[in-house]
C-alpha cells in the first residue's frame, strides 16, 4: 500500500495567510467566501503534500464526477476575476518563511 491522497492541512494550516488572502480577493470581487474544510482534491492534495501550498478555490464547477456535473460559465468568470485579484494581492505581500 502507497499514500496517494494527503490531507491538505497540515500543509496550509501553518500558511494560513493565504487563506485569507483568497477570502479577500473574494470580498474584493463582491463574492461571498465560504471557507469550508475539506480534505482536498487531488491535485490540490499533491501539491500540498510536494510543498506547495494549494488550497481549492472555487472555479463554478457543481456536482463533481457525477452524471449531473456542469460548469457556470458566470461563476466561471467570477473565479477568474477573483484569482486575478489574488495574484494583485499576492505581489504586495511582504515574503514569509514556511510556518510563519
């Protein structure tokens, strides 16, 4: 047996700063954020577990890997508009060592 499917946690709770980083580009694009804790998706989940923090950001998809999934091309957008908001507050802030 391998481990393939890390628990982001211990990864992004000691950087939690991006967490809210994220929630405000949210607020700053007039999105409600809805922090909710999950285990992670599988890329995020590798990621992390590689050292780079990756917590989910929503992208408008619903009911994933279901018969019933879609995607909302206006969350869609929103995502988009929200993530460029957070790469604009990503480049002021100040450098931080892991675990700070």
């Amino acid at each position: 047996m391998t481990d393939q499917y890390y628990n982001m946690r211990e990864v992004i709770e000691p950087l939690w700063h991006i967490v809210e980083l994220a929630k405000q580009a949210m607020l700053d694009c007039g999105v409600d954020p809805l922090v909710v804790p999950i285990r992670g998706g599988t890329d995020g989940s590798r990621l992390s577990a590689m050292g780079l923090p990756t917590p989910n950001l929503s992208v408008g998809m619903h009911n994933f890997h279901s018969k019933l999934e879609f995607a909302c091309l206006e969350q869609m957008q929103s995502a988009v508009r929200v993530l460029l908001e957070l790469a604009r507050l990503w480049s002021r802030e100040k450098p931080r060592r892991r675990g700070r």
